[in-house]
C-alpha cells in the first residue's frame, strides 16, 4: 500500500488542477501522478486522485486499467518496457530481454526484490529503425545488445546518469 | 425517408434508423444482447450482425444506420455462421450450469442461444472468470461474475443513468471485466442498491438477491406472518407473471399471498397515507418555523444512500419521515402487536417491494426496536412472482380477495407513490386543504406527472406560492442536489426517487423498458382515480390510528416510531 506523504498529495492535488482547466491532459496528467505514486495507483491513492480530480474512482480504474503504461498493483521505481514487437524482435530483442531478466534476476512482470527495477513486455514503441529498443521510464535505448543493457543497468544501480 | 431491402421486404423508415428498427419495422427481430432500447448504443457484443450487399464485412444492425437502396440479408449462411461463432466465443467465458441461475428461463443468451438451436460446443479454450465465488455482500444484489458477457448494459445504467458509479470496465481483450474497481465486493463500494442493473443485466450476472428461503421456512413457523404490498406492487406482479404491463392484480395478489400461508395482507398504501400526514406536516412546521428548505421526501431508500453517500451535507434537508415500508413495520411490531397480543418476536413482518434497496433499509440499524427488526424481510416482485410459480397457483384464475384490517385500506394518495411525482401530488393533497380549509376540487396535478425527468410546479396556497420540483432516476436528481447545495435551488419541497419512473420502474421489477413504464404509469393513475378515498387525510384508517394510538403528526408517538435519522456516508467515496 502507498504510504503517501502530505506534499505527494499537493503535489497530486496541483497536478489535478492541471486536468480541471485543461480536460484533454488527462493522459498526462495521471502519468506525471503516477511517477509520485511508486508507479502504480492503489486502490488508496485512486481513493486520493478520484478526490482531487473530481472524476469517480469507477471511470479512472477503467482508464487505468486500459493503458498498460499505467498499473493497480506496486511497482519498482524504473520500469523497464521491453519492446516485443516484430522488428525488434528479429534484431535481437528476445537475447536483450533474456540478459536483462538474467542481470536482475527476475521474470518479465515481476519486480526485483530492492524495488529498483519492474521488467515488462510492451507494443512497439516506435523506435524499430534502431531497434532492439527499451524504455527505461521515459528514456530511450535503442540499437541494445545484451552486453550494452547490462552496463546501461549498472549505471542505474550505482544511481549515475547513464 | 429511406428505403431499403431487408430479406426480400421492402421497407421505409425514417433517416437516421438504424437496421435493427427497419427490420423490426417489417416484422424480423434480429437477436440482440447489448442492445437496450433506453441506452446508448454499444454494439459490443455483434450478435446482431447482418450482411449488408456491398459492404466487405458483416455489419451490427443495432448500429449501421440505413441507406438508400440498402439490400440487406438477416438470415444467410454467412450470418448464421457468425453468429454461432460470436456465440461460441460468448461461451468460451460463460459458465453453463443454467439449472442453478436466477436468470434460467428468463436469459437472454439462453434465449437466443434456444432460437439458434445452438449445441453449446465451443471450439475455444473455455475460461471463466472469476473464482467461482458470487458476491453475496450487497442485501440486494447479487453479482455472478463468471455469467458476466461483458455487454456494459449495466455498466451504462449506473454510470450514465443513476451517475453512481459503483461499477467500472476494467482491462480490454480477453480480460475486460465489468464490476466494481479494484475487485470490491458491492456492499464495499458507492452502490446505493436501485438494482437497475439488475434490469439492465441481460444474463445471470446480476440478479435480485434472493431471500425467499427465508419467507418459506416462516410461512411453516408458529409465527404469525404479517405482509404489505407496496403501491407499485399490484401494477408489476401480473406483468411479471405473464400478463400484460400495466395489468392491475390487486385482489389477486391478496389471494395468492393467504394461499401462500400469510396470516394478515395489509396495504402499503394505508402506511403511504401515513407517510403523507407526517411529511406534509413536517413541511408545514418547516414553512412555518424557518426550518430547513427546500425539504426533500425520504420515501426512497436508494434515493437516501445516495444522498448520505454524494450529498451529506445536504442530509438536514431530507424529511425525517420512514418510508411507508419503515412506519408500516414500525406500527405492526407496535401498534399491531399490542391490539392483537402478541410478543412482537412472535409476528414476522414481510413486506413485497418493486425496489431492491428496500432490502437494505430493512436492515440498517435505524430500523429496529428493542431488538425486533420493523421489518424481518423484504421479498420483490420478482421473488413474489416466483413464489406463486413455485406454489403452482393458477395467478390468471384467482378470485379477488380483500386486504385485512385494520391496515386494509388506503386512498388513492398513497397509490400513486408508485410513480415518480405520486407522493408529491398526494402530498399537496393534503397540504392544500390543511393550509387553506377549503375542498381540493381538481385532485390531479398534471404538472408533477410525467416522465420528464425533473418537472417544476407552483401551488398557490392562500397566497403563499410554494414552489415544488420533482426527480426521478439519479442523474437527474444530481441536477437538482447540485443546485441545492450550492444555495440556489429555488424550491421549499422535493421529490426525489432513485429510479428511472419512480417505483414502477424499481429494481424489484420484472425487466422493463419506458414503453412498458408508461403502461404501469398509466395504470398507477387509472387506480388512483377509481378508488373512493383520494386524500391521505380522509383515509379512515389513518384517522383511527391518530385518534388511538398516534396522537397527532409530528407528535412524541410519532418522531419515535416514524421518523429516522441518516448517517453520513462519505467516507466510502474518498
């Protein structure tokens, strides 16, 4: 469950009024929430967002539900999005994805135990010119081998700017 | 105007039809699952698919509006095919064991699943939702998810009708699931208990819960069994049973019920009466006294929760009265039981109800005295008709039988409680001739009749104008709460039912569309104006208990035995 801190909930309250005077930036809106919320809206941070946002707890579950960028349950603080689309795939993405679960020692889905890391399969991300590609929150990879991930990794372990 | 070719048929309808009405139009019904005649179209479900010449692929004819010169096939191989296949794949996620469904013989799916002589083999993987568990957490509803098609119907009513919002669509494919966020169970969300989805549910998924297990093992106790029959009863139990909507069945079902096994048949509409001189004169002290206005009627029990749930700062504006059922329950375990002398743990009082939410009054914690429930259960229309199914009574057949004393009589006031704006006409009934002295000489305020969804009226009492508005069905009553609690609601008296039609077109109901609303309408009225006494005042009954036993309205009596008190339920929406 989210613990969450009286300035997260400012901050998830300014965000909602974003969203009030500009209806379209939902999307948005609920992304930049979502990074305050340990990646993820539990039922007690829905409970706080519905509040804020004026919008009942019913319809954003069923947004949130929808979109896979958003989730119901904990996630770590990166979230690695592998992309299992065709092009990536035939570049190499499966030997990428298999290094990056054998490197955290995890399965695709699952969440490493420091809660550093969330691994998941996503749709094509757009990038198959220079694919195999991941994203890491909102950065970028692309052209990975499994050696390069695994630096790339090491660089967010250690907390330095890749 | 359009023409178009349907199997052969030529036929004409109106610009903007789609192809289920010009099929309808000559007489071809094509199966439909999500479609409902008072929602939005969703066209999910495409069991409705036709071939339209021309067009590269099967069309939904709940959706494709028609075209000049259209020809189109209802009934080819090609649709039929489909058809089996959107079937087999409607299957792959149902659960079959049909003998144990509340909804068997009334389905749907079964239904169409019947016309299209379908073999229930299913090419697919079969996974059903769900862990095999029904939510039997709400009082009134119950929830089967693994019947559940995924048709949205329910979905549609709660959110976009009632504006509640207990129910959500979760996740897209194979895992979109309907039902509260987060798993809840009901009775853990903001649901209010209308049980419009269950009117709305084509299938099992929803369905009225079931609490005539109860009723039978008491029927064979050395209790006495005491039951009421609300207003909206006696227009819906035929229709439910196979007759026509808007049937009236009074006599009937007085019948049936002692056949049943009840001791005493009392009328609702006598604690409706009731109901009105309470209300009317905490109106009256209110306009009087500078009390809090507009004041707002309590008869609804979904109305209430709603209101404790989205407006609990507007609770002080609710009239403090019990609804009928709730005064009716409170003087049988009181009243009644001294006149007859009995220990009040030695009656058992039923009441039949066309509302769900009915079930949860009957169990909130208000309603009970020294440790006796007002009401020990709550039976539906539904449950009714299903009772008098099981009984193998013969409804269509059955002699007229008379309401027991001394609660067996009520006036065409308490009659038309049954429909949206009935308790506001009755009320000013009474308050009309309480204020000016004066004989009421046209007893019909057309002006709060009507399916308009909220209807404004003026009286003038003497010179004092007061200004009344009616609701019915939530999403309008939101309209008016907003205005009330943001100050400007320019209205002293309100009448709000859950309910889309009122009571009439209650949850507890058989399944119901407006047309057949407007029947049960229309007969609501036709009652009214057949019976003898048409003003909760002059109801003989209501006099006598005031005379013996009440005292007078508002009086000590009264506030103990007939009003409540409501809680705020806030919480659970933050």
């Amino acid at each position: 469950m989210n613990q969450l801190s009286k300035e997260t909930i400012d901050e998830i309250r300014q965000l909602a009024d974003v969203y009030k005077n500009a209806n379209e930036r939902m999307m948005e809106v609920l992304l930049k929430m979502q990074r305050l919320t340990n990646n993820c809206f539990d039922r007690e941070t829905l409970g706080i967002v519905s509040d804020a946002m004026g919008i009942p707890e019913s319809k954003l579950y069923d947004y949130i539900t929808f979109y896979s960028r958003f989730s119901t349950e904990g996630r770590g603080k990166y979230i690695i999005r592998m992309c299992k689309s065709a092009p990536c795939h035939v570049c190499g993405a499966r030997e990428v994805a298999q290094s990056i679960c054998d490197y955290l020692e995890v399965e695709p889905g699952d969440t490493t135990d420091d809660g550093l890391f969330t691994v998941e399969f996503c749709e094509c991300i757009g990038l198959c010119e220079s694919s195999p590609s991941v994203m890491i929150n909102d950065e970028i990879y692309s052209n990975l081998t499994p050696n390069k991930i695994k630096g790339i990794l090491d660089c967010y372990q250690k907390g330095v700017r890749v | 105007m359009v023409t178009l070719t349907i199997d052969g048929h030529n036929v004409t309808v109106e610009d903007g039809s789609t192809l289920l009405d010009a099929a309808s139009a000559v007489g071809i019904r094509i199966p439909t699952l999500c479609f409902h005649p008072d929602q939005k179209i969703k066209a999910n479900c495409r069991i409705c698919v036709v071939e339209v010449e021309g067009m590269r692929t099967l069309a939904p004819a709940c959706s494709t509006p028609v075209r000049e010169g259209m020809r189109v096939k209802t009934l080819s191989k090609k649709v039929r095919m489909a058809r089996k296949n959107i079937l087999e794949l409607i299957f792959a996620h149902h659960s079959k064991d049909c003998l144990q469904c509340g909804k068997n013989g009334t389905c749907e799916l079964q239904a169409i699943a019947e016309e299209m002589h379908f073999d229930y083999a299913v090419r697919y993987p079969v996974v059903i939702k769900g862990n095999g568990e029904k939510d039997l957490s709400s009082p009134s509803i119950t929830r089967d998810v693994s019947k559940c098609i995924d048709c949205n119907r329910c979905f549609s009513v709660c959110n976009d009708v009632q504006t509640v919002c207990a129910l959500s669509r979760s996740k897209r494919g194979y895992k979109t699931l309907v039902g509260p966020a987060f798993g809840k169970e009901l009775a853990e969300t903001v649901c209010i208990n209308c049980g419009q989805c269950v009117q709305a549910c084509p299938v099992g998924a929803l369905t009225v819960h079931d609490d005539r297990d109860d009723v039978w093992d008491m029927l064979d106790s050395d209790k006495e069994v005491v039951v009421q029959i609300a207003p909206a009863v006696r227009v819906t139990l035929a229709e439910a049973l196979g007759e026509d909507p808007g049937v009236i069945s009074t006599g009937r079902i007085i019948t049936a019920l002692r056949r049943l096994g009840f001791d005493k048949v009392f009328d609702t509409d006598f604690s409706a009466d009731l109901t009105i001189m309470e209300e009317g004169t905490e109106f009256l002290n209110r306009l009087k006294n500078g009390g809090t206005l507009p004041m707002i009627t309590s008869c609804s029990p979904g109305w209430i929760k709603f209101c404790e749930t989205f407006y609990p700062e507007c609770l002080s504006h609710l009239s403090t009265c019990k609804s009928p059922q709730g005064m009716f329950g409170a003087i049988i375990k009181t009243y009644y039981a001294e006149s007859v002398g009995k220990d009040p743990g030695d009656i058992y009082s039923v009441s039949v109800m066309p509302c769900t939410a009915k079930k949860f009054e009957a169990k909130r914690p208000e309603m009970k005295r020294d440790g006796h429930r007002d009401i020990d259960a709550v039976l539906t229309v539904q449950e009714l008709a299903k009772m008098i199914r099981y009984a193998g009574i013969d409804f269509g057949s059955l002699t007229e039988g008379p309401f027991d004393e001394p609660f067996g009589t009520g006036s065409g006031a308490g009659e038309i409680f049954g429909s949206t704006g009935g308790v506001m006409e009755a009320a000013l009934r009474t308050v009309y001739e309480t204020v000016t002295g004066r004989t009421l000489e046209n007893l019909d305020f057309t002006a709060v009749r009507g399916f308009d969804g909220v209807k404004e009226a003026v009286i003038d009492l003497d010179g004092k104008k007061v200004r009344v508005a009616v609701a019915h069905g939530l999403g309008n009553a939101r309209k008016i709460m907003d205005a009330v609690r943001a100050g400007k609601a320019d209205y002293d008296f309100i009448e709000i039912m859950a309910c889309p039609g009122g009571c009439i077109g209650g949850g507890g109901n058989p399944i119901r569309n407006w047309k057949k609303l407007s029947r049960r309408m229309e007969a609501v009225y036709r009652l009214d104006k057949a019976l003898p006494i048409r003003k909760s005042h002059e109801n003989p009954a209501v006099r006598r208990i005031y005379r013996d036993y009440l005292i007078e309205p508002n009086g000590e009596k009264s506030h103990e035995l007939l009003h409540t008190s409501y809680v705020d339920r806030s919480n659970i929406v933050k």
